[in-house]
C-alpha cells in the first residue's frame, strides 16, 4: 500500500495524472486520473498475466477470464443482477442481518474487539443464501471448513501477488504455500459442486412432478438462487456445465463477501472515530422510524441520505480493492494527450483516484461524508469502487443495500466507540496493508455499547 499511495502521489504531480514503473519484466503505467483510467476501462478488457494464478480456484469466473468468455458471460449475468430479483435478494440480507445482531450483542461493553469476523460472516451467509438457497450459518460457527478455507486462501494470494518470483505455478505449486493452496481448492470445490448437484437433482424431481400436474404451476412466487438463474438464463441443461456453474458461483461468493466485509468494517471504523458523523447517522435513522421498533428494510434506504453518503466517502477513502489492473491489447489514446501502446499493463491507481486532490480538493485525505451531499458530475466520476465502463460489477446495487440496512441496524442499536489499542486521527490517518483487497492493520477494532 505505501507503493500504492507513493505512485498515487507522483501521478497527482503529473500533468499527464500517469507515472511509469517496472513490475519484475512488466513495463506498468499507474494512472491516478480518473478521466484516463474511464478511457482505459472502456477500452481494454484483458487482465495482468499475474492475474491468471486466480484461476486456480476461479478458472474462467467473469472477473478473471479472458476477454473473449468474459463478454459471453457478462450477457448471463447481467439480467440475474436486473431489478426483477432485487428484492428478494435483499431480504436475503434482512434474515441474515437478524442473527448479525444477535451474535453482535454478544460483544457490546466488552473492550476492543474486531469487526471483521462478524461482517465476513454475515456476508458469508448472505452470499450462500443468495447463491443456493442455503445457509451456511458461518454466524453461528464461524469456523465451518468452507468459511475458514475461502479466507485463508484469498489471503495467501494476496501475499502472492506481491511477490513476482511466485507466479510460476511450476514454482509455487511445489512450495507448501501450493500444497495449502490445493487442499483449500478442493475442500471448496467439493462443498460447490455438491450443491450443484443437490440442486440439479432437486430440479429433475421438480420437472417430473410438473409432467404429472400440468396445469399447477410450483415454481409460481418461489425463491430463485442464483444457481438458479445462472442454469436457467444459460440455456437449461444445454447450457452451463458444472464446471462452469462453479466458476461462476465461486466468482459471486467472492465478490458478495470479502468486498463487502472489507466495505462495511472500514465504514464501521470511520463511525466509531468520528462521533459527529455517527450522532448524524443515527439521527437519521430514528427521525425515519419515528420510534418504531421494526428492523430497517429496504424501503427505508432511500431516506437514509446522509448513511448513503457515509458509505460512499469510506468506499471513496479505502475502497475495497485498491488498483485494477489491465493490458493494452491495442494503442490506447488518453485525454491527456499521451499513448499507451499495444502490450502495455495499466494500474488504474483507485486509491490515488480517489485521492486526488484535483478532483476532491486539499482535503481530499480527510473523512468527510457531507462531500457527497453536495458532490458535482466530475466528483461522481471520479468515485469508482466498483470499476467503471463494461466490466464493472454487476452486483454494485446489492452491495450498498447490504452495507447500508446493515450499518444502520448497528447504529440505531449500539453506539461504536474508538478502539483503545489504536490511535486515529488526521495526523494518524488508518494503517492499511494489500491482501489482494485492503485491510487494516489494526484489524478492524473498536469498541461497542448499547445505546440507553
């Protein structure tokens, strides 16, 4: 991270918002402009090659897979993510937010403790739900084999990616870091294809019910999981294979749990450090619920503003994945009147992008949630968490709703004090490392008590 913010200082202080570095053999342009990296983002498509070590786990998932699979796929997933299953899918997270609390109580008025086991388990859950119609109930064990081996294994390749001399796979697959790797996969392998299984057959016993009673309709209102659709919108039993099924699967679990986790304990942080901020927040809340006891649904989202405004400004300040990356397969011609050429490896810099101070004026470090009660058209562009242009996420909508009724449901419940084993403030800014997505270094702790 301190490489990141150095390249993201150097490109503020150039004209062009761009400065050039070698990466082992890779000649890499870190772009801290967010009108070049727009350019770049929707015109290039093909990932870094030291990307390509992910498909170990994910092989041909969207994110990582060429070009070529990754637009056939898009057209797939795009209609699962429409509005038609929104709401369903954020009930999803009004269940599973429930037992959040509970297990949250359990923490309140007992000092220090880390955020990031609850939101990573809640998310967890959430993403197993949303994807198969089960829960894995990692709020409740959260040391189930499927959890444990997901964390753990994206964490050590967050640790590879950092070290060029582990890319080879010929090389890494015989260190024990691969031997871990490969018992990880597996594990997690056989839990997806499983359930793949398990609904596949569900599925048959349904359709060969329907032959006999043609004229009820038993799918008529019932939940549709993402495996679901993903079978049904790639063509049924001519489409996706079960090899194909789990890459997916694999690549929505990721994208549902560790971005939003790493989203909502950053968030968490921020609140407990600016008091201000949170009375804010929490006013908010109970002006909308009028003193009513009822959880925070969806419907309330929209009137949470300054909430939305608050998740938007910690996304801005530490976004859950610092730099995409990307290769040039043609000339890319930027606004800022330079080329980058065919072969080049681009870094769109998200943490100088979102700290450029051009576009987020001299306080652009600071958290300041009100900036985007007020943010202009250039500030808006400027702001990508998710991407930008084709390959964005396609499940931006449903992680801010998961962010945002979670948070507020902590907020209106408990009031998040500053950790003690830590100092924070604007001249002891959060201490941050890059494992694969950003993280703190502190852990993510602060303290909790009931609200009176």
């Amino acid at each position: 991270m301190s490489l990141f913010a150095e390249l993201g200082r150097q490109a503020h202080a150039s004209p062009h918002g761009a400065v050039s570095f070698w990466f082992a053999h890779y000649l890499c342009v870190a772009i801290s402009d967010p009108v070049s990296a727009s350019v770049v983002l929707r015109s290039s498509f093909d990932k870094w090659p030291i990307t390509h070590f992910m498909r170990h786990l994910l092989g041909n998932g969207a994110v990582f897979g060429d070009e070529e699979i990754w637009r056939l796929r898009r057209k797939i997933l795009n209609p699962i993510f429409s509005s038609k299953y929104h709401d369903n899918y954020v009930q999803v997270f009004e269940r599973n937010n429930k037992i959040f609390m509970q297990e949250l109580a359990r923490a309140a008025g007992k000092g220090d403790f880390s955020m990031w086991g609850y939101f990573s388990s809640y998310a967890m859950d959430s993403a197993f739900d949303m994807s198969f119609g089960e829960n894995l109930n990692a709020q409740r064990h959260p040391n189930h084999p499927f959890a444990v081996a997901f964390l753990d294994y994206f964490e050590e390749c967050g640790v590879r990616i950092c070290q060029p001399w582990l890319f080879s796979a010929a090389v890494y697959d015989l260190l024990p870091a691969g031997a871990r790797q490969e018992r990880r996969r597996r594990l997690m392998w056989d839990v997806v294809e499983n359930l793949i299984h398990k609904k596949k057959q569900e599925s048959k016993k349904r359709n060969e019910q329907n032959v006999v009673h043609v004229n009820t309709n038993i799918r008529s209102g019932e939940f549709k999981s993402f495996l679901d659709l993903l079978i049904e919108y790639s063509g049924g039993d001519a489409g996706y294979t079960d090899t194909e099924l789990r890459e997916e699967l694999l690549m929505i679990i990721l994208g549902a749990t560790d971005t939003s986790a790493t989203s909502a304990c950053f968030a968490a942080v921020l609140l407990a450090n600016h008091p201000p901020v949170q009375d804010k927040v929490y006013e908010e809340i109970q002006n909308m619920l009028g003193g009513s006891e009822r959880p925070v649904s969806l419907a309330d989202l929209a009137s949470l503003k300054y909430l939305d405004a608050v998740v938007r400004e910690a996304m801005r300040l530490y976004p859950p994945v610092p730099v995409f990356l990307r290769r040039c397969t043609k000339a890319v011609d930027l606004p800022s009147d330079i080329t980058l050429p065919e072969g080049c490896e681009v870094m769109l810099n998200i943490w100088g992008i979102h700290r450029n101070p051009r576009h987020w004026g001299a306080d652009a470090d600071e958290f300041r949630p009100e900036r985007f009660l007020s943010a202009d058209a250039h500030q808006l562009a400027a702001f990508m968490p998710f991407g930008h242009g084709p390959r964005s996420c396609t499940g931006m909508r449903l992680a801010l709703a998961s962010l945002k009724l979670s948070l507020a449901e902590i907020t209106r419940r408990y009031r998040l004090l500053p950790a003690a084993g830590y100092r924070y403030s604007a001249a002891e800014p959060l201490r941050v490392s890059f494992e694969l997505l950003l993280k703190h270094v502190h852990d993510f702790k602060v303290q909790l008590e009931h609200r009176a």
